[in-house]
C-alpha cells in the first residue's frame, strides 16, 4: 500500500519593501488579499478585507516642493494629508503633491502599491504621530493586494523617518 505525501507551500512574496524588513531582522507579517481593480480607495479596500481598523491601516504619500525635493508621507487611510502641516515638517514654505509618474520612476512601485520601504531612492519620510499609539500598524508592503504589518517604530527606524502631525479628517 503506497501513502499519499501532501506538501504545503507557503508562497514567499519578496517585494523590495519585504526585503528590507526581512534583512534589517525587524519583526514584522505579511497579509495578502484579493485586490479589486474597480476599488476606489487602495487603502480602505485594504481595510476592509484584512478585517483591520482604518486608523490602523496607513497609506503612502509622495510629495515635492517648489524645488524639486522629493519626500513621503505616512498617513492613516481615513485622513487627508495637511499639506501645510506636511511642509512644517519638512521645514519648507509649500509642497504639493508629486506627479505621478516621477513617483512611479522614483520610487519603482505603481500607484496603490507604493510602499514607504524599499523605495528605489530613500526620501525623507514623516509618519502621523498616532501611530504612536498603535501597537503595531499596515502600510503597503510594494504591491497591490499585499500590506506588511509592523511596530510603527520599526518603520520609523528602518526609514529614518521623524513623527508630526501630518493629517486632516477626511
């Protein structure tokens, strides 16, 4: 009688975002959803289909000053950057939000999957301070449909990112 042998692979997704978590030795998980292309909002989506709290779910934000200058924005996806705020503290007169092909081109991810980590270029990046009060938060891990979970310490150390007050309501 021969036995049947079943093998479960865990697929290992490996975006440049997961990379650098993963090599830094930082604690961190990875959810995977089914992501709609008709959906309006990449981060609520996320939300609501990871089961998780949207002051817990954050989203990436690219943003440029009159110069040029390049920088990110980590806000949670309920709430409007402050672009007045944002250039605060980023201590510049105003800023705008960045094209979104020079996001694309420097960052190296598309749009609804731009994820504060393993950016081709490292910007200066600014998290919302409440997620200091959250023990652990989900930002895009570098693909639609893919969110990494970690302490918002972690994220501030791996991006050698500063925490203000970046948000309005929505």
């Amino acid at each position: 009688m021969s036995s049947l042998c079943f093998f479960f692979v865990q697929r290992i997704i490996m975006t440049p975002g997961v990379k650098q978590v993963k090599k830094a030795g930082m604690s961190y998980k990875l959810h995977e959803y089914k992501h709609d292309v008709r959906a309006e909002s990449y981060g609520l989506e996320a939300a609501e289909k990871l089961g998780v709290a949207v002051e817990r779910v954050f989203k990436t934000l690219v943003v440029e000053d009159g110069d040029g200058n390049m920088a990110v924005a980590i806000i949670p996806v309920s709430c409007s950057l402050n672009l007045k705020k944002m250039a605060m503290a980023l201590g510049v007169k105003k800023i705008n939000m960045a094209d979104k092909v020079r996001v694309q081109k420097t960052t190296g991810y598309v749009l609804g999957g731009v994820s504060p980590l393993g950016q081709k270029k490292r910007l200066p990046t600014v998290l919302e301070s409440s997620a200091r009060e959250i023990a652990t938060i989900y930002v895009s891990a570098g693909k639609r449909g893919l969110d990494i979970e970690l302490a918002p310490d972690v994220l501030v150390t791996l991006l050698g990112a500063a925490f203000a007050d970046l948000s309005s309501s929505s």
